[in-house]
C-alpha cells in the first residue's frame, strides 16, 4: 500500500531494519500489532506503532507516553512502517536515516474503539485500547494544530483515558527495559556496535523531570510540547 516513503528514506544495504515485504491485510477479525520502540537518533522518542491494513501507522512521541490522564504527550505521525519492524530491536548506522539505538519498549495488540480507523484518522480523533505489557487501558490520538516549526498536519496528542491503568507513576522511568530482551538502551548499543556513550543518554533522559512531575497545577489543557 504506502511503504514507498519508508522505503526511499533508507539504504537496505546499509540498516539491518526490514524492508518489508507485500503489504498483506488481515482479514476477519485478528489481533492488531502494537508496539513503541524507544530510540534515541537525533533526539530521542518514543516510536507508538500500530498496525492497521497491513502496514504499523506511527507517531513519534518526543516525551514518550504518560499514564496521567492530564497530560497530553505530542505525537508527530511518521511515515507508515512495515508490519516486520515491529520486531526490530538494535542498532542504525551512522549516516542512515533515524541512525541510533533502537529498543522495543513495548509490544502487544490494541484495538480501535471505533472499527473504522480510517474514519477516524480522517476525523482526526482515534480512540483505542492497548493491550501490552506497559500500557494497557483506553487511550485518544487526537489531530491538532502544529506547534511552532512542526507541520501542522502531524501533529497529534496522546493521552491517556481514565480507567484503572490510568496513574501518575513515570512509566518511562519505571520501565526503562526491552520488553524483548530486558536490555537497556546502552547494552543494545554495545552488543550492536552503535553509539554506547549516546544510547547511555537515552536510558539517562528524563530522570529530573520524573522527580517534578507529580507537581500539582499542570492545566488539563497544556499540552507537553517537544
Ligand atoms: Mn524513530
């Protein structure tokens, strides 16, 4: 279906990411693939993943999700991967798109609250439940304005709906491991032969601002900005 933008922004000589083979929908009513891969090129973020007609729709969430339901994380959708990157853990080399350390955070199945996701993307309002081993519960993708520099028509907010997963506890510091083989960001660098030093950085981030995020006074409103 749409993998070509995936497809022409990476040497597959170069990455060991897949190239995915022929877009194949589902049929009936299987599971759908989630998965957020954290990865820190760049700047890091959280990859939030989830299959829909044979290809993962994604969003990269700068700050990672929050299980606060009065927090807003920007998620900017990014180009539609294929369904085998779910299971990609490891590490880009420099000069490749996205170079860096990549960790399946976490993975799972989800699903749309609303069978028509494609409505849904074009309403700009995707309701669903996660099923993973870190995020569970009911969850919104909602389309909003950009912010600042980023194009408008990416920009989305994640949040978290209130249900019994919903909590102020950090996830992200408090499950700072692969969900696939229990690594941190700088063991997967090491045993890849990537950027142990940068990848360290990654495990590291966020630390002081999980110290202050309890604090009372965040408006419902005020979305986290990048
Ligand atoms: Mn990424």
């Amino acid at each position: 279906m749409k993998l070509n933008e995936y497809r022409k922004k990476r040497n597959f000589a170069a990455t060991p990411e897949p190239q995915g083979a022929t877009v194949t929908e589902k049929k009936g009513n299987g599971s759908l693939i989630y998965t957020i891969q954290k990865h820190v090129a760049s700047h890091l973020h959280y990859d939030l993943r989830l299959e829909w007609r044979g290809v993962l729709l994604s969003w990269a969430v700068p700050k990672g999700p929050s299980l606060d339901p009065a927090v807003k994380r920007l998620a900017m959708q990014t180009e539609d991967h294929p369904v085998e990157y779910a299971g990609f853990e490891g590490v880009i080399p420099a000069g490749q798109y996205g170079a860096g350390t990549v960790m399946l955070w976490d993975r799972g199945t989800w699903q749309p609250e609303s069978a028509d996701v494609d409505a849904s993307l074009q309403a700009g309002e995707i309701k669903f439940t996660l099923e993973g081993k870190k995020l569970q519960g009911s969850w919104v993708l909602v389309h909003t304005r950009g912010f600042g520099s980023k194009p408008a028509q990416s920009a989305w907010l994640l949040v978290k709906h209130r249900d019994q997963y919903a909590t102020t506890k950090d996830v992200t510091q408090g499950e700072p491991r692969s969900v696939a083989s229990q690594r941190l960001l700088a063991e997967i660098a090491r045993d890849g032969g990537g950027d142990v030093e940068r990848a360290s950085e990654g495990d590291q981030a966020g630390k002081a601002r999980s110290a202050t995020s309890a604090k009372p006074g965040r408006g419902p409103n005020q979305a986290d900005r990048a």
